[in-house]
C-alpha cells in the first residue's frame, strides 16, 4: 500500500467519453505530479502542482486538464482521448519541489482507449 | 540536452552482488534519485545522492560522481524480491523555479536462484 491513493485502479473508456482520475495524499505535501508511463518506459512527467497552482505542463495535449481543488487532491480530467493515450497514469507527491525529500508515488490508473 | 542512460537489462543470481550504472546529461543538477518498480506496480524510493561519495541504506548503497555525471546503485545478498525495473532520475532545475524529475531509461533486473 502506498500512502498516496489514485482511483480508479483500471479505466476503460471510448474516445468520446469524459471521465477523470483521482488522486489523494494526506502526508501535507504542497507538490503533486501527474506521470504517463507507458509498457517498459519510464515515467513521463506531464503536471507539476505546487501550492496548489500549475507550475510544469510539459506541453501535454489539451484533451488532458488537471486540477488541483485543494492541497490533498489532485484531478486529472480526461476528454477525447486517442488508442495512443492508453498507458498507466501515476500520481505523486512531495514535501515541496525543491529540496531533497523524494516523490512518493501512488499505485496509478491503468487506462485503456477504446 | 537532457539525456540519462542506464543498462536496459541485466541479470544477477541470488546473494551476489550486482552494479546498476546510470550517466547523465542534464542542464542542470539537484540531486539524484533510485526508485525500484516492480511490474505494475508504483515507483518505490531507494536512495539519494546530492554530493559526491556513497551513500548506504541496508542491502542498497548508491555512489554518485557530479564531475563525471555517473551514479550507481549497488545491491547486496541479492534476493528473488529484488528482481523489478530500477529507475535512476536526475532533479533538474526547471528555470531555477521548479526542480522536476527526469527518469532514466529503467533497468530491469532479474535475480535468478
């Protein structure tokens, strides 16, 4: 169990739908991220949060919004999605973005384009 | 240009030893970091190198070299639980704003008995 908690665990949806994922922590950490990690490749960042506010968007299309309602959550809506978006989405979190103190990842939603 | 390598695979038997090297080429540098991820799985926090010289935590030592742009993770009395992808990744700061993580390629270590 990882101490930051991403729902769903699997998604699966068509490339006209709207859903959104979740994520949660309640260690106090002003930093949150969003990652696309797609099948033996790592992580790509794709948001940075802190204090709440976008900081990083590494110029990811805009068929992907995030947001941020408070320092516990982290959103990231989805609409229109291609086949091509289908990978594992991580969430994770850190004391802030500077300094030392490692991101703590959670579980990730596997999501799958029809 | 931001470029961090590190051995697609390798393979090790239960209670060697084994070296995972990473080299990096960032525009800048704030540390670095090894992450252990198991298959569909989150990334898990290893270590930390900041300043140059070797860091230990239990089985897990990693060494980093700022000069050269060299790391590596070193794991002792290997166990078959050892066996996943392990990620080094470099803190590079971002317009001196915001420091954000870039991964390296992964190695995927398989421990065998």
């Amino acid at each position: 169990d990882t101490e930051v908690t991403q729902t769903p665990k699997h998604l699966v949806m068509g490339m006209t739908n709207k859903k959104s994922l979740k994520c949660e922590q309640h260690m106090g950490h002003r930093a949150m991220y969003w990652y696309k990690q797609k099948a033996k490749k790592p992580p790509e960042l794709m948001f940075v949060y802190s204090y709440e506010k976008l900081s990083i968007n590494e110029s990811v299309p805009s068929r992907f919004s995030p947001e941020c309602p408070n320092s516990s959550l982290l959103n990231l809506h989805l609409h229109a999605l291609q086949p091509e978006d289908s990978a594992l989405y991580l969430c994770a979190s850190s004391q802030t973005t500077q300094g030392s103190q490692p991101q703590h990842f959670g579980d990730g939603t596997r999501l799958s384009i029809l | 240009g931001q470029n961090i390598d590190q051995p697609t695979e390798m393979t090790a038997t239960e209670g060697a030893i084994v070296q995972i090297n990473c080299t990096y080429q960032t525009s800048g540098f704030n540390g670095l970091f090894w992450y252990q991820q198991h298959a569909g799985e989150a990334p898990t926090f290893l270590s930390y190198n900041v300043l140059d010289g070797l860091e230990e935590k239990g089985r897990f030592s990693s060494f980093l070299s700022r000069s050269k742009g060299y790391s590596y993770l070193l794991l002792k009395e290997l166990q078959m639980k050892d066996s996943a992808s392990y990620l080094c990744a470099v803190r590079d700061n971002y317009g001196g704003a915001t420091n954000k993580l870039i991964f390296g390629t992964g190695t995927l270590l398989a421990v065998q008995p």
